[in-house]
C-alpha cells in the first residue's frame, strides 16, 4: 500500500479538489491522508471525499507558515500505514500513474527513493514546461540545490527514521536537509525518473513569490547554516 499525504491550509477549493481527486482516481492500493486544521476552510467538503482526516490542534498550530506546514506534516507521519509515502501540496496534483509509476521505479532499480521530473503549470493548470532534474549526486545536491521535490516516492521505513523534519533548525529547508541526512545515513537510495509524473501550480499568492528582502535574507542564513555538515 502506498500513502498519500495532502498538507492544506485554506487552500482554494477547487485546487484542493483537483488534488485529491488526481490521487483517488489512481487504480492502486492506497491511503490517502489530509492534514488540516478543524477550522479550515474546506473541512465540509472533505468529507465527501474516502480520505482520512488529520486534524492539528489549534493552540499548537504556527499559523499559515513554513513552521505551520511541516508541523502538520510532522503530525501526519503518525498515521502513514502504507509500505510507501508521498507528498503533495493541496495546490498541486498528480497525473493518473505517478503512485504506480514511483513504486515500479524503485522496485525496479532496488532504490527507496523516486524523485520524478514535473510539469509547471499555470493558475488554470495549463502547461507552461517541464522541470528537469539531474540523476542523483550528492556533491551536485549540496551545491546546485535541493532537486529531490518535496512529492518524490519514499520507502515508509525511512520516513519514520528520518523524521521528524527539522524545521525549527532549518525552516524552508527541512526537506533538503532530510533527503541530505537520508543520503549520509544510507547512501545513494535515490532514484531520478525522467518521465514528468506531477503538476506544480505556479500562482501568485505563493509564499515564496512575495518574500521580503528581510525574509530572503534570513533564508539565505538558514540555508548557510544547513549546508554547514560534514561531507560524507
């Protein structure tokens, strides 16, 4: 079986829709999670929908932030069950084999990881390209950047070994940081499949399209800090 895990914070509707559905439809065996808070904007709706819900504790929560998101992914990885995990933001969606197409990949080259090519698209979901990845080099991923996406398919047994992500350290960067600790601690698992597999939504209300010289210049900061690690 392989899990699912949607993150949303009132994300819009119909985006969140189109997410859910994209995974659903697949013909495999699966769980598909939510993670939300009990106030979000799209709780009604979700519960028309064969997922389970992972609902956060208000008085914990950061709010709508990066120390928001992965708090409730680091909640949600409690309730992953299957043999495989993904990850998909609620603004983004999957095409109808990247769950079977992940999986295969792995089993085939005897990896525990799968990160996949994507198509970017626009606010309507129309194609505008194709992001395009190295296979997997681990001095190429300490200084070209993180190209393993945060949706790549991972082996449930490393998730639960390597979590939680280290976001209170790290922020923006706790999922480079995790696949780098990944790779200090297991060697090259990571498999790169050239076939696009997923669509990341490109819209202006993103976080990152609205950063503050400020915000840039502590995230540049917290990225000099991660990438301050013995070289293995």
């Amino acid at each position: 079986m392989i899990s699912i895990l949607i993150n949303t914070f009132n994300d819009q509707s119909d985006w969140l829709k189109q997410t859910i559905k994209s995974y659903i439809q697949q013909d495999i065996e699966k769980q598909v999670l939510i993670c939300c808070l009990p106030s979000d904007s799209n709780i009604e709706m979700l519960k028309n929908y064969p997922i389970e819900l992972v609902l956060c504790n208000e008085n914990e929560h950061p709010g709508k932030s990066i120390e928001g998101v992965y708090y409730q992914i680091n909640k949600a990885i409690e309730k992953v069950k299957g043999d495989w995990f993904c990850l998909m933001s609620g603004n983004d969606f999957s095409d109808a084999t990247k769950l079977f197409t992940e999986r295969e990949c792995c089993q085939d080259k005897n990896k525990l990881i799968c990160y996949s090519d994507f198509f970017e698209v626009d606010e309507w979901g129309n194609i505008k390209g194709v992001r395009k990845f190295p296979p997997y080099d681990y001095e190429k991923h300490l200084t070209l950047g993180n190209f393993v996406s945060d949706a790549a398919m991972i082996h449930t047994s490393l998730l639960k070994k390597y979590a939680p992500f280290r976001v209170e350290e790290f922020g923006n960067y706790a999922h480079w940081d995790f696949w780098l600790r990944i790779y200090e601690g297991e060697g090259n698992v990571f498999h790169h499949n050239q076939l696009p597999t997923w669509f990341y939504r490109q819209h202006k209300s993103a976080s990152h399209m609205n950063r503050t010289p400020e915000e840039k210049e502590k995230l540049q900061l917290l990225k000099e800090k991660m990438l301050c690690r013995e070289k293995k």
